[in-house]
C-alpha cells in the first residue's frame, strides 16, 4: 500500500471510538513546535509546518473521510494560515540566528508588546472574530463562532511569536479556553486533549520568556527606560 494512504487511513481504536492517527502525529508535531518555541529554535517552525499538514487533512473530514466525517472551516483553515505565518516566523528567526552571537544563536529576542501594539491586537481580535463567524456560517462551519474566535486567535498568537511579543502566549490561553470544550463536542479527543497540553503549557512558556523580556520603550520614554528582567 501506498505509505501515504496508509497514514491517512490508519486508526486507532479506544473505547469503541475511532482515532486517526494522523491527529494524534499532527497534534504531536504541534507539541513539539510549541517547545521549540518556548525554547526560541528555528527548528521550530518546519516542525510545525509538517504537523499543520496532516491536520489540515484531519479538519477537511467530508473530502478525507474522517470518523467524524464534519468539515470544520476554521480548524482547517487555520492550518493553512499556520504554514504561511510560519514560512515568514522561519524565515525571521533564521536571519536572526545567523547574526545572534550567543552560543545558543536563538531566534527571537523576546519583547513586550507597545502600548499600541496592545490595543491592535485587542481589535483585530474582536473585529476578526466578527467577520470570520459570518464567513464560517456561510460555508456551513460547524461552530462557527468558536471557530472564528480559534482562527481569529491563531493567527495573532502566530504572528506575536514569529515577533518575539511575549503576549503570543496569552492569545493561545484564550484560544485553548474555547479550543478545548469545541473540539470535545465535535468528537476530536486527541486535539482537545492537546488544547489541555498547551493551556498549561503556555503559561510555563510565558514564565519562561518572561524572565529573558526586555522593557518596552514607548517613544516618550527613549532616555528612561529601566530593564524588566522578571515578572512584577
């Protein structure tokens, strides 16, 4: 058989339930792109792209067969945001690693977010939420709140790590707190029992990344600013 449908067909078979084990490999490729994350590697990134793949063919139930057999706009699509934020979070890390002389060569010096970088993402938030709902429930999403709060997120938690903003980790608790009871209720244990990972996962990333934030420097305050090293 060919290896490639021997992946999308193989399941695992718990409790009179049927697992693709494409969910369980792609929600474990995610995992292990969240520690890299947390630990500032480029390698990140790739591992991340490969676990987006196979879950994007998870998502699409109704065109692969899935046991669930629902076709979930957001989660799908959010895979897809995943590969191309994270081409430009691969290729940002990168460059700074090449240039980075410490003997770790991280990818990203972690910052809080400005002010107005705070007050962006709060609307882009609330206004992505809105628009991607009314998209979701046209394409007959299930869920398609949730699932527009889950992209909507995604997509800035996303861009706030390959940024270096230590906040990234914040949006992904808000998104494992709808992520989590949604996924549960559409019959896909391994990613909901992943979201669970991740919800206790990110708050020790963000503890980790705090302790290395520089200080923001808003523009009245360029001559005065004092370096935060620790959580206050």
């Amino acid at each position: 058989m060919n290896p490639i449908y021997a992946l999308l067909d193989a399941k695992l078979h718990i409790a009179g339930s049927e697992i693709l084990w494409r969910e369980v490999i792609g929600n474990g490729f995610g995992l292990a792109s969240a520690i890299g994350g947390m630990r500032r590697r480029v390698w990140a990134w790739p591992i991340g792209i490969a676990g987006n793949a196979l879950l994007f063919t998870v998502f699409v139930g109704g065109v692969f067969h899935t046991p669930q057999h629902l076709n979930m706009a957001g989660q799908a699509g959010r895979q897809l945001m995943f590969v191309a934020v994270s081409v430009y979070g691969w290729w940002s890390w990168y460059r700074h690693a090449r240039i980075e002389t410490g003997l770790e060569h991280r990818g990203v010096d972690p910052r809080w977010a400005s002010t107005r970088e705070r007050w962006l993402l709060g609307a882009a938030m609330l206004i992505g939420t809105a628009v991607f709902a009314q998209l979701f429930a046209l394409i007959g999403s299930y869920g398609p709140w949730a699932e527009a709060w889950i992209f909507t997120g995604s997509v800035l938690a996303t861009y706030g790590m390959a940024r270096g903003l230590a906040e990234f980790w914040l949006i992904w608790i808000a998104v494992d707190l709808v992520g989590v009871p949604l996924l549960v209720q559409a019959g896909y244990y391994p990613s909901a029992t992943l979201y669970l990972v991740y919800a206790g996962f990110v708050a020790w990333g963000f503890v980790v990344w705090a302790r290395t934030l520089r200080p923001v420097v808003e523009p009245t305050q360029q001559h005065d600013a004092v370096p935060l090293t620790r959580l206050s």
